[in-house]
C-alpha cells in the first residue's frame, strides 16, 4: 500500500512542479518561461490618430503642416525667439522641443540641435536630396534635419517653421491616456510617480459625446473609466510610466477590475502615436512571456471627457486609499 502512494506521489509530482502545488496551484512564472504567443498586432491593427483630435488649422498653417510647404525665410514668430519653454505641434499638441536645444543658425527659420525623445519622425524627401521631419503623433511637416554642418557639439540642425509649431513657457507637457478599473485608484497610484504634473478622471473609448457617469453605468455608451496623466518626458518617459500601470491593476482580468465588473471598468491602453503603439506591443508581450494571459486592450487615442468634480482626486478628499489597485512588480 505505501509503495503504491510512493508511486502516486511520484506521479504527481512529475506532472505538477512543487511549485505550482506550494502555490496552491498559481505558478511562479519566470522571465521566458512561458510564451502565450499572443499577436497583439493582429489583434489590435495600428491606427493613426484620429481627425477629431487635432486641431483646426488656417490656410498659412495647412500650406506647411499638411501641403509641405515652407514659410518665408526670417519671417516666422520664433526663429528669434529666445524665451525658456516648449515647442509643441500646431496640429495636435505634441512637445515637440525645449528652448535648451535650440540655436541661432542664422538660416531664418527656428533651428533645434535635438528633439524630445520619440517626438520627431524622420523621412527622406522623394527626391533624396533633404531629410523631412514630422511629428510623431500626427504627421505634421515641421521641416527639415540637416547634420555635420558644425553649428553645436551635436552636429544636428532641426531646420523648423515657425508656423508649424506653438510655444508656452515651462517644461515640456505630454500627455497618456489609460484604463485600469475605477479611476479612483489609478488616478490615486499614477500621481504619486516623479514627473507626473497632474491626473484626471474620465472617460473614454466610447460613441457617446461627454457622458455623464450615470449614463456610463448603463454600460451602453462603450466608454472605460479612463484617467489622462499629464508628465514631463524628459523626467520620466512614456515607457516607464506605461511599466507602472500594468503593475498596478491586474492586465489579466477580462471582467473588469477587482470586484468591479462590467464593460466601464476594462484594462486598456490609448496610444498617440506609432512609438507608444510599439512600446505597448512590447510591454505586453514581456508580461506574455513571462505568463501572464493578457486581457488589456490596446486601442488608438480616443476623445476624452473629464469625468465630473466629485470624482477627481477621491482618495485624498475622502482620507483613504484605493481598495482594488495596488502595486505588484512585474517587469
């Protein structure tokens, strides 16, 4: 009889690792482990940002930003410029520079010796003699980049339109948008990270124009609790704040969130661009290797809608902290 619970023990432990049994059957999955071989990029097509979201240009703006054109040597708003802040795209907000990259070229348009990391897409013209750049985010003709003329210890001119840009002083301001369950707790963790400004409560995703939350409750407008984080990516980048929330919600669950469930309270992300579109693929992918079968949805910049003024920073108002996010270390 022992031998054959010996035998019975033996079998046991070859089909299930000690591990998966001292767990109470959740396995500690390692780097690499596991593949779920999951195709996020099937899944989830890549979208360019949306024409709702950018903004209304007049026809000296859409001659450069949309037609490829060039303003007038020596006549833009900031080829002089020496004030300390941001440039950001005309079209869709974007920081684009800082006024610590830019120079006195003395070609006549604004000129930048470096971008904001992930903030400037290079292509070359048709013709191959010059190499365009655009924004990131929307695609918008800045100008052109020029190297080794010697100018900085970079050897790198942005050659910019005045007309394609924006400027306000201060550091630079970017913005992400996320899901994770009840934006009370999202909003609550993300603000605490060094280089987030500000978080805000809202909702996004979904076909109704700034719903209240009542009618989001009803779960027939599509839109997810959402919170929009504003940060200074020269601080802290869109990757380790992307890290950050998918350790402080479960990616995993499908239903909802915690004891949370229905349609409003899905994981998900909002990507601006192709850079974040990536950085997610890749992000996920890690937590897929590593065992986790992923539940966020990676979805293209949507409207967002504040939600309303009870809602935003609750767990201070109200002296407590969330009761279904907290941060687990994953990556």
């Amino acid at each position: 009889m022992r031998a054959a619970v010996r035998i019975l023990l033996l079998i046991i432990f070859i089909i299930f690792p000690a591990s998966v049994i001292a767990a109470g059957g959740s396995r500690d999955y390692k780097d690499n482990e596991v593949n779920m071989n999951k195709n996020f990029e099937e899944l989830y097509p890549f979208k360019t940002i949306d024409d709702s979201l950018k903004n209304s240009l007049e026809a000296s703006e859409a001659y450069v930003i949309l037609q490829k054109g060039t303003e007038r040597p020596f006549t833009g708003e900031y080829t002089d410029n020496e004030e300390e802040g941001t440039y950001y795209c005309r079209q869709c907000g974007s920081p684009l520079y800082v006024s610590e990259d830019k120079f006195h070229s003395g070609c006549g348009w604004p000129s930048f010796d470096d971008e904001i990391p992930g903030a400037v897409i290079r292509h070359p013209d048709a013709d191959g003699m010059r190499t365009e750049i655009v924004c990131a985010t929307c695609d918008a003709h800045l100008g052109h980049v020029f190297l080794n003329e010697g100018f900085t210890d970079k050897n790198t001119r942005h050659c910019v339109n005045s007309v394609s840009m924006t400027f306000e002083q201060g550091p630079p301001k970017a913005t992400a948008v996320y899901a994770g369950g009840c934006f009370w707790g999202v909003e609550y963790l993300m603000e605490s990270l060094e280089g987030v400004y500000d978080v805000v409560s809202g909702y996004s995703g979904g076909l109704t124009e700034d719903p209240t939350y009542q009618q989001v409750l009803t779960h027939t407008t599509g839109h997810l609790e959402s919170v929009r984080v504003t940060y200074n990516p020269l601080v802290i980048s869109y990757e380790q704040l992307t890290k950050y929330f998918l350790e402080i919600h479960d990616p995993t669950q499908t239903d909802g969130q915690g004891p949370d469930i229905g349609n409003q309270y899905l994981s998900a992300i909002f990507y601006s661009c192709r850079a974040e579109y990536d950085t997610i693929i890749r992000l996920l992918s890690i937590l897929e290797s590593k065992g986790y079968d992923i539940a966020t949805q990676i979805l293209p910049r949507a409207p967002f809608y504040e939600a309303e003024e009870y809602h935003q920073n609750y767990y201070d108002n109200k002296g407590s902290i969330p009761y279904c996010h907290s941060y687990t270390k994953r990556f």
